[in-house]
C-alpha cells in the first residue's frame, strides 16, 4: 500500500485539476448522437473536452515538440564542443525540421486508422528515449542522427491537435485548435530560453537529458486522462500513404494552403537560424543564456493565437490569413534595421511570432472541417509541406549567411514572406473566379 497510496492521490490530484476546471465554452450540450466535429466511424468520447483537459493536452504538444527547438540558441556551443563547422551546426536546425517533415508525412496519418491516445503516447514515450540518446552524442553526425530521431517522434504533438479538433463541434474548431497549438508554439519559444540557461548551468548536454524527464511523465499523464478515439477505417499502411497523396491531388484548398504554409515558415526560419550568430558576436556579443531568454518575444504571437482563433471561427479566415502574411513581410522590414539596435530587432520578432501564428492557425481551421474522416492526413500533407518550408529556410539561410550575413538573411525573408502574399492572392482569384477549391 505504501506504493500504491501516493501515486493513487497524485492520480487524484491531476484529475481534480482537469475535472475542476470550468467547461470550455466550446462545449456543446450532451447529446446521445456523435459531435458534429467526429469522423464518421469514431468512437466519440463520453463527454466533450474540459478546459482542463485541452490545457493538459496543450502541455504535451509543446513539451513534445519543443527537441525540435533545443540546439537554435547552442550552435556556438556545439560547434566548438564538436569541433565542427558553423555551416555544419546550421545544419542541426535543418536536420530538425527534415526529420519532423518526415514524421509528419510518415507517421501522422496513422492517426486516422489507429486508436489515437495509443499513438500519441508512444510517440511521446520514444521521444523521451531519444531525447536521453542524444544528449550522448559524441560527435555532430550523432548529433544530427539524434536530432532527426527526436523529431521524428515529436509529431506526436500534431496528432494530439487532430485529437482535439476531433473532440469539438465544427463551430468552435478554431479556438480549440488554437489552445492546443499554442502549447506547441510555446514549447519552441520557451526551449529556446530553457536550452540557453540550462546550457548556461550544466553545458549543452544537459539540456538534451533534463527535458527527457517531463516528456516521459507526459506521455503517462495522457495515457491516463485521453478518451479513447478509435477510428473504424480499414486501410494498409501503404494505401493510407497514397491517400494522403491522392488528397494533395484532388483538393485544390489542400495545395494552395500547403505551399503557402510552406513560404511562411520559409521565411519564419530564416531568423531561428540566422539570430543566433547575430547575438553571439559584436555589438551585442550574447551568451547563449541571453539569446534563449530573448526569444521569449515570441510569446506575444501566442497570445494572439487564441484571438486569431476566435476570429476563424466567426468566418473571417481569409482576413487573418491575409494580415498574417502582410505582417511577416513586415516584420523582416524591421528587422533589416535590428542588425545594430535591440529595440527594431525586438519590434520585427514579434511581428514575425505574430503574422507567422495567424497564418497556421486559419489554415488549419480551414484543412480540419473539409473531411472529418480524413483529418489526419489533411494534416500530415499541410503540416509536411510547413515543415518542409522551414527546413528549406534554414539551409538557405546557412548559405547566405556565409556569404552576405545579417542584410542578406533580411533580404532572403523579405523575398519568401513576398511569395507567400503571391500564392495567396492566387488562392483568392481562384476562388473569386469560382473555381473548386
């Protein structure tokens, strides 16, 4: 008993919390028939979430998802632990964001055809693991090895937002789906301060090994408070991957949405990646602590994540869309003017968090209520295409860096934030000219 006893009273605890926290006002009203927001052939769950039940999913999302973020403010670190090339450490971030593409595409569907709380706390549980492995590495190959192996597991954070958009009424997808992804939004804000003071404390390693613990202790709290939602589809794995495929194909909103999330976070990326090597040297000469603590600006795009979601939700999609981009653009306006002032850099930061959050969230609101039954592979072709993005922003930025630095990682932005406006304004054409979206 004496075992038993405390983690019976912690179980206790935890579920008093969800239990005790008022209903979201995404509720709706208990019903015998499934949520509207339920695929056809779902188990639905007892109840409609709790707002303490969506936080605690918000929790693992970001905790999840937040490796993929950890070696952003440690490349001067790394590179001269390892003994490798600065070009070679940009690359970690690349080898994040590819292994988290890949995840995506490979692992993401499954959520359709799968018990959705199983796989995401497996998915939860082997990042952990590797996590752990990682923080061992002895060399930037491992290193890279390690990074990709963390990111692909971390996509267990994209299928507990299908999870939760799966749990909603149509009606209120949009908040929810914010409050979710806020948790993963922040999860890569606060790692990138959380890496720079633990490295601080212990070195690099610790950061890798310390974060494997409140993973691990997620995946067990999801494994215990998740509803089941089981999926009655019947598809082979391979099938289930054309599926995805055949979608890209067959929904022109799909692509549209796919290519412009991918120019968004192209240009998002660009200063993960290249604000680090302007803070490590002069003027500003930041410790790797400094440069994590200051992207806690970014926290100001999270919070109007939430407000971007309300305004979906009323139908104003495409605004939100439109002010996004226009707003990233800018931001990299401000920016070209930060290389030696803390104030314009700090401004253009959180004109980058904002527009960039806005334009992910109307997206997925949109791509989450054209096929319920096909949610998760909406998402693993969106989220695949975003992620592909990113990763191609970051190399693009290595390479320019080397060559025309801060002024031309600006440019570089500006120029990917100026595509996406273009793709846009094709989507709208399209769609004013009444072509099938």
């Amino acid at each position: 008993m004496t075992d038993t006893a405390p983690r019976g009273r912690a179980d206790a605890t935890v579920r008093a919390l969800i239990d005790a926290a008022p209903r979201a006002r995404t509720d709706p009203a208990p019903a015998p028939t499934p949520s509207p927001g339920l695929p056809p052939g779902s188990t639905p769950p007892a109840a409609a979430p709790r707002r303490g039940l969506l936080l605690l999913m918000a929790v693992a999302t970001g905790l999840s998802c937040a490796g993929n973020y950890f070696a952003q403010p440690l490349l001067d670190l790394i590179t001269s632990d390892l003994h490798i090339s600065a070009t070679l450490a940009g690359f970690v971030v690349t080898a994040s964001q590819a292994g988290y593409a890949l995840g995506l595409l490979l692992i993401v569907p499954l959520g359709d055809v799968l018990d959705r709380r199983r796989l995401a706390v497996g998915l939860l549980a082997a990042t952990a693991v590797f996590l752990a492995l990682t923080s061992a590495a002895p060399t930037g190959p491992l290193l890279l090895a390690g990074t990709v192996a963390v990111a692909l597991t971390a996509v267990g954070a994209q299928v507990v937002v299908g999870y939760a958009a799966a749990l909603v009424p149509d009606e209120a997808r949009g908040r929810a789906v914010a409050t979710v992804m806020s948790g993963v939004l922040l999860g890569g804000l606060l790692a990138r301060t959380v890496s720079g003071v633990l490295a601080g404390l212990g070195g690099w390693r610790t950061v890798y090994w310390v974060s494997a613990i409140p993973v691990a202790v997620m995946a067990l709290l999801l494994h215990r408070f998740l509803p089941h939602v089981r999926s009655t589809a019947r598809l082979s794995y391979p099938a289930l991957l054309r599926s995805s495929l055949s979608l890209l194909r067959e929904v022109p909103l799909l692509r549209w949405r796919s290519a412009i999330g991918a120019l968004c976070l192209a240009a998002y990326s660009v200063q993960l990646t290249a604000l680090t090597f302007l803070l490590a040297r002069p003027p500003f000469g930041w410790s790797e602590t400094q440069i994590g603590l200051f992207g806690l600006f970014g926290v100001v795009g999270v919070v109007t994540m939430t407000f971007a979601g309300r305004l979906n939700d009323r139908g104003l999609v495409q605004y939100v869309t439109g002010f996004g981009i226009v707003t990233l653009g800018g931001g990299w306006l401000l920016l070209l003017a930060g290389e030696r002032s803390l104030v314009w850099l700090s401004v253009g930061i959180v004109a980058l968090n904002v527009g960039q959050q806005a334009v992910l969230n109307s997206s997925q609101t949109v791509l989450y209520g054209l096929r319920p039954e096909a949610r998760n592979r909406f998402n693993s072709v969106f989220m695949t295409s975003f992620f592909v993005g990113g990763a191609t922003g970051s190399a693009l930025t290595a390479l320019v860096w080397a060559r025309a630095g801060w002024s031309g990682a600006c440019v570089l932005g500006a120029v990917l934030a100026a595509a996406s406006l273009a793709v846009w304004g094709l989507e709208r054409l399209s769609a004013a000219r009444g072509r099938p979206h």
